[in-house]
C-alpha cells in the first residue's frame, strides 16, 4: 500500500483526527507510523494514500498547542533564519550566490512568489522574485502550464521554499509543480529541475520502500545534490529516500543552550525516518560505519525537524482554517534545508553528494541522544556516537561536509 492521493475533499473533513498522537496502524505493507508521538499538537498536511507520495509536512496547531499563535498570526514563532544559520554555524550572508535549490512537489500553490516575498522581508532577507531572476515558478515539464491549486501541498510549498531562504538566502529558487503526487509525475519534476540547472533539488514526500529499477532513473543526476526527506513515521524507510542516489535527510530536536560552546543542543526526533531498505545498493562509503544495513541504510544526514522546535513559515493559502505565520517540522523541513547547504558548499558538480558526507563526517555534529523506537540492531533507530539511523552522521557544522 502506497500513500492515498490528496484529495481536496478530504482537506475539509478529516485531517484533524491525523493528529499524531493515537494514529491507528495502517494495513501490512503501508508507510510506517510514529513509534512515538512525533508531536503532541502536530498534524499531518497531506493525508496517507493509496498511490503516489505524501508529502511529510508537519504544521503546529496553534489553536491548542498553548503557544499562543493563532491561526492568522501577525507575528512569527518558532526558528528563524539566523537561528538556523546560528545552530548550523553556516556560512548564509556570504556564499550560495546565482547557485539554484530546486524544490519538487506535487499541484500549484497560487500564492509561493507573494508568500516568499512575506517571509523574506520580515527576516530582512534580500528580496527573491521573478522580477529580479531569484525565483522561478514552473510546471513538471518546464513551461508555465501549472498544475491545480492544492491547499495541503502549497503549505508544503511554503515551507520548503522558506527554508531555502532561511538556508541560502543568496540562491536562486527554482519551483517545479509535478501534475500530481504520483511518482511518475514527480519524477518527470525532478528530471526538469535537473535540465533546468539546480545545484541541488529537494523532495520532501515520500511512499513505501521500493526499487531503484522502477523510479530510480528519476533521482539518478550526477554533479546534483538531491536530498529526499527519510519520513516522519518513526524507525521504517519510504522511497526515495531509500534510493541509492539520493541524500536521505533524518530529523532532530533542535534546542537553544546557552552556556555551552556551540549555544545549541541536539537529539535524534522520534518522527525521524531510518532503518535499511529491502531492495537498494549501500552507498559506498558507508560500509565503515558500520549501519547494520546489508543494503541502503537510512538516513545519511540530518536537520531540525521535529515539530515542538519547529520552524516558522508563512503561508497565506488557507487550509483546515490556517493560514499566515505557522510553525512547521517533520523531515519536510529538513530536507530544504541540507539541499540549500549543498547550495551554500558549491560542490555539488565535482562531487559523489551522498557518498561526500561519509568521508567529511567530522564536519558534522554528531548527535548522540535520542530515538524513534525500539529496533535491532540498536543504531538503526537509537541515537550514538557515529552513524545512527534517525540522524544518519549528524548535523551540519558549517559546510564542509557537503
């Protein structure tokens, strides 16, 4: 069983009872579910479906989260850009400029370039439109035949264009709306925003574990970073992120500490995807770390991504009674952000980008706390010195991993 189709209809009836505490299993053969509660208010944007991908969007719900923002909220709450640039000690005022991140997802959302424009003034971000060559809006073929408005997926839209900011506030964005959430259309996005130039092109959806000889050909674009979110159902792997030609992103829980050196604290989200994949090549350089995989083992690195440290986003497109400032996690969030570090690096074109980490570990944080469930061997879903499952080699520390 793959993940149900977005349907607009579902949007009004029932997302809410998605929430992620008390989730139901799904049927044999279905994405995995959180081992734990990955966010006490969180809620799931695209629902679970049959075919195709979901996209692994988390959105707070102000209404009873306790934060006190509400729904269309004047103000921003949650990480900013220069919290991220800060735990991330990224280089972000000074490197990425005229590179592109791609960001691939599935319908239109009407409102990205205006949106974009909120967010980027309200963080004194340098102004990212059509107008001036910085963002650019096209279909999964490449032209400017879009495909229908969807609400669930422009939140999508929003957050991951947003943390190409946040990340990289001097690339260029480049948007590329696939016809549908089936991984045909999504993949023909993907090969777009490789022919139309990008650096490195995140995939924040993801479906059951499968084949690189059935979809693989998609992602397979060497001298391009893609990243693809490890999922945000807990220990258990979703394609692509289980593709040997793919960066698989994991998530953590993202902390202020002062006091200590690096003014941040991480641990290993209990929504983060990983485990080893049923069907897919190691990445080479993996072996040495000993992953507990004979095959693909994810995730290969990590980002915030866990919804009670969450991210702020602005989205303007109304769903489920939302809209304005909202604050957003799960490995959607995640992955943005590593592919716009790959746009900060530079390397992209003269490097193996998943096998490039494994060999520049130190420039990573190591995360060494936390979990996404009960497993064996250990590391696949436990948090430790080295390699781990939900944080893969850890988080960035500058770009010299990448």
């Amino acid at each position: 069983m793959r993940l149900r189709p977005i349907l607009a209809a579902v949007a009004a009836t029932g997302l809410a009872s998605l929430a992620l505490v008390g989730a139901t299993a799904p049927a044999a053969g279905a994405a995995p579910t959180p081992a734990q509660p990955a966010g006490k208010h969180a809620v799931r944007v695209c629902t679970q479906a049959v075919t195709g991908a979901s996209c692994q969007a988390l959105r707070v719900d102000p209404a009873t989260s306790g934060s006190g923002v509400s729904p269309a909220a004047a103000t921003p709450s949650g990480l900013f850009p220069a919290d991220l640039q800060s735990a991330y000690k990224l280089p972000s005022a000074t490197a990425g400029a005229g590179r592109t991140v791609a960001i691939v997802d599935a319908f239109d959302d009407p409102a990205a370039e205006s949106d974009l424009g909120v967010y980027r003034s309200q963080f004194g971000l340098p102004a990212c439109t059509t107008a001036n060559g910085c963002f650019r809006k096209v279909g999964q073929t490449g032209t400017t035949s879009l495909p229908r408005k969807n609400a669930s997926w422009a939140e999508e839209i929003s957050l991951d264009v947003d943390m190409v900011s946040a990340t990289c506030p001097l690339c260029h964005i480049l948007l590329v709306e696939a016809n549908s959430n089936s991984f045909a259309n999504l993949g023909a996005a993907v090969n777009t925003a490789a022919r139309l130039g990008a650096t490195a092109i995140s995939n924040s959806y993801g479906g059951s574990d499968a084949s690189d000889s059935t979809n693989g050909a998609f992602y397979n674009h060497p001298g391009v970073a893609v990243t693809a979110s490890s999922g945000d159902g807990g220990f258990g792997v979703e394609y692509p992120a289980s593709s040997s030609f793919v960066v698989a992103v994991g998530g953590t829980s993202l902390r202020k500490a002062a006091g200590t050196t690096r003014g941040w604290t991480e641990s290993a989200w209990s929504g983060a995807g990983s485990g080893c994949s049923a069907f897919n090549t190691a990445i080479p350089s993996a072996a040495s770390f000993n992953t507990g995989c004979a095959r693909r083992a994810v995730a290969d690195v990590s980002a915030v991504a866990d919804p009670n440290t969450g991210v702020a986003v602005f989205d303007s497109v109304p769903f489920q009674g939302f809209s304005g400032w909202l604050v957003f996690g799960g490995t959607s969030a995640s992955s943005p952000i590593i592919a716009s570090v790959y746009g900060l690096a530079g390397n992209a074109a003269t490097i193996d980008a998943n096998d490039f980490p494994y060999q520049h570990a130190g420039s990573l944080f190591d995360v060494t706390t936390g979990s996404n469930g009960t497993c064996s061997p250990s590391q696949l879903c436990t948090a430790r010195a080295g390699w781990d499952g939900p944080t893969g080699l850890g988080t960035p520390n500058g770009t010299g991993a990448f």
